[in-house]
C-alpha cells in the first residue's frame, strides 16, 4: 500500500520522472503554454510556482537554485527578469489548467497548463482590415473642411 506516499509516480522510475518535471517546467517557463496530460500538468504545477517564487526573490542563491533545477541559462534569465516582474504583486497561483481534449491514442484527458498572466500578442491584420481602415481614412479626408 501507497499510505503516505505524495506524489504520482507517473510509471517511471524516479531519475526519468524527475528529469521529466525539469523538462516540463522548462518548456512551460519558455513558451509560457504548453500542452500536457492532466496528471504530469497538476504535477509541475508546484515546481513552476516554486520556480517564479524564487524569480520574485531575485538573489544570486536563488537564481542558482533555478538554475540547478531548470537547466537552461536562457529560460532562467527570462524568469527572473520578465516573468517575475509580472507576478511581483501576486501571492500566489501563478499558473492556470484547461482541459482541452482527449488524446487519441489512449484516451488520456489532456491539458493546457499556461501562467496566468501572459503577454498580449498583436493580431494579425487581415487584408480586409487594411481595406476597411483606407477607406475609412478617404471618407474622412473628404468629409472634412477644407482649410484656407
């Protein structure tokens, strides 16, 4: 029996889970999104918390714990100054799950894990837009009075 035990073991042995976790918390820190199974995403949940809670510290020791976990100079560079700064006034809770799908292959329910507060991307513009925006314009031009 499993009493007491915390953690999923995820049916691998525990150098591959963990490398796993390192792994999954990297590319969610990088790409701010990922998707994942819905038992490894409540998993990493945890870790990337610890991980911005220690962005938010900003000291060399904590930066060399990230590091020491993360494993990529790069991902620990935007935490510490991009990530960080975003959750500065947050306590806590810095990561969100969607459910998505169910996998295909063998049914798993699959999520979305994604930091709560993420950079707005521009739209893109279609040629309609572009269009509608000219036109726009000229009537205007058209409309206004002219100036002596």
């Amino acid at each position: 029996m499993r009493h007491k035990k915390k953690g999923r073991q995820l049916g691998r042995q525990t150098k591959h889970r963990w490398a796993l976790f390192r792994s999954l918390v990297t590319s969610l820190l990088e790409q701010e999104r990922i998707e994942t199974t819905e038992a490894k995403a409540k998993e990493i949940r945890g870790f990337t918390d610890r991980m911005i809670s220690l962005g938010k510290e900003g000291s060399l020791p904590a930066r060399r714990r990230a590091l020491s976990f993360l494993r990529s100079k790069a991902v620990v560079s935007k935490l510490f100054s991009d990530v960080a700064s975003r959750f500065r006034d947050r306590p806590g809770g810095y990561t969100r799950i969607i459910r998505t799908r169910r996998r295909i292959g063998d049914a798993a329910e699959m999520v979305a894990i994604e930091l709560v507060t993420r950079p707005e991307k521009p739209k893109a513009v279609s040629s309609t837009d572009v269009a509608a925006t000219e036109k726009k314009e000229t009537a205007d031009k058209s409309t206004a009075p002219a100036e002596n």
